[in-house]
C-alpha cells in the first residue's frame, strides 16, 4: 500500500505547475550561458571559457527575484558539463559504455 501511496505522491508532482516552474526555471539557467556566449563573443576578440559564463549565470541569479536557487542549479550544472568535456571526462564515459 505504501508503494501506491508514493506512486501517487510522484504523480500529484508531476501535476503541480510549480513543479514545472521550477524545472523551467533550471532549464533558462543551463542554457542561458549558451545565449550569453552567443551574444558576447561575435561582437568582441575575447575567446572566453565556456566554464566561465555558467559561473556568470551562477552569481547572476543571486540577483534573480524568483527561482535563485533553480536558475543557479542550471548555470552550476552547465560549468560541470563543460568541465567534463573540457577533461575529455564525458568521452571516457561514453567509450566505457560501449
């Protein structure tokens, strides 16, 4: 019976607007470093780290009135995925699964 109960826990979740809010909200923060290289680099001479524009979308969400944390999630996870493939990290786990 509990499973049951958890099952629906999980399935009023995925129901909830906020949740989906919320998920959103992680999404603008992993893709708005994309935008901001986008936007920066054609119109200047610097070749700026990719690692570093997740870090701007990370400490410009402290200034974000709503979702902070979630946009800084995204920003964050966007400088680890861009660590793993400036490491060759993302290579080596996929050529392990093969």
């Amino acid at each position: 019976m509990a499973a049951t109960s958890d099952a629906m826990d999980a399935l009023d979740e995925l129901a909830d607007p906020e949740f989906w809010m919320q998920a959103g909200a992680v999404f603008t923060g992993f893709m708005g470093p994309t935008v901001a290289k986008n936007l920066i680099e054609p119109n200047t001479s610097y070749d700026i780290p990719d690692e570093a524009y997740g870090a701007l979308v990370v400490a410009g969400a402290q200034y974000s009135p709503a979702y902070k944390r979630e946009l800084m999630l995204g920003g964050g996870l966007y400088t680890v995925d861009q660590l793993a493939v400036r490491y060759n990290l993302k290579q080596h786990i996929q050529e392990a699964g093969n």
